[in-house]
C-alpha cells in the first residue's frame, strides 16, 4: 500500500495508491471515511425503503453508525453490502464525490 498522505485521517483532497488504482477517501462526517468508488447507492432514510433497509442490515450485523448519534441524513450502501449511516445530506455528499471527480 502506497499512502500519499497521512497514515490515518487524510484530508479529502489527499488519496491513496494500492497496487495502481487512485483511491479516494470520502468524509462522511465526523472524522469518518469511505473510499467513494466503493459506493454503490446514496438513499434518503426517511423514506419505507430506506427505514426497511435500516432494519434489515441491522438484524443481519452488516449495519455501520457513523452519525455519532446525531440524525441520520443519508444511507450508504457499499460494494460489499455493508451498509453505513451517514448524518450528513445525500446533496452534501453527492457534492462531495463530484469535488472528488475532479
């Protein structure tokens, strides 16, 4: 593994190297992060699905919290099917990945 940055709690705007691929890191609030090309679907937990979603990861333990008991703003679903809790906007985010992009 190849870091181009800090070891631990880099910056959005730094990125990672493993074997070739550019990894880079998404803040997620709170000091948390997920790489962002790793992020399958972004979805609005106020909704049935999203509560039912919820639900179903936490039963089956592949539920993360990352909201640091604030509310949840948005749902992560990941490539790997882990699902993370997010108290930061779905737009935010989205704005996020986009600032990454470039």
């Amino acid at each position: 593994i190849k870091d181009c940055g800090k070891s631990l709690g880099f910056p959005q705007s730094q990125s990672m190297e493993i074997k070739g691929a550019i990894m880079k890191p998404l803040n997620i609030g709170f000091n948390n992060y997920v790489i962002d090309e790793r992020i399958i679907s972004i979805v609005v937990p106020d909704t049935s699905p999203g509560r039912r979603l919820r639900e179903d990861a936490k039963n089956r333990e592949i539920l993360i919290d990352a909201t640091a008991g604030r509310k949840t703003r948005a749902i992560l679903i990941m490539d790997n099917g882990t699902i993370i809790l997010s108290a930061i906007n779905v737009e935010t985010l989205i704005q996020r990945i986009e600032q990454n992009g470039e």
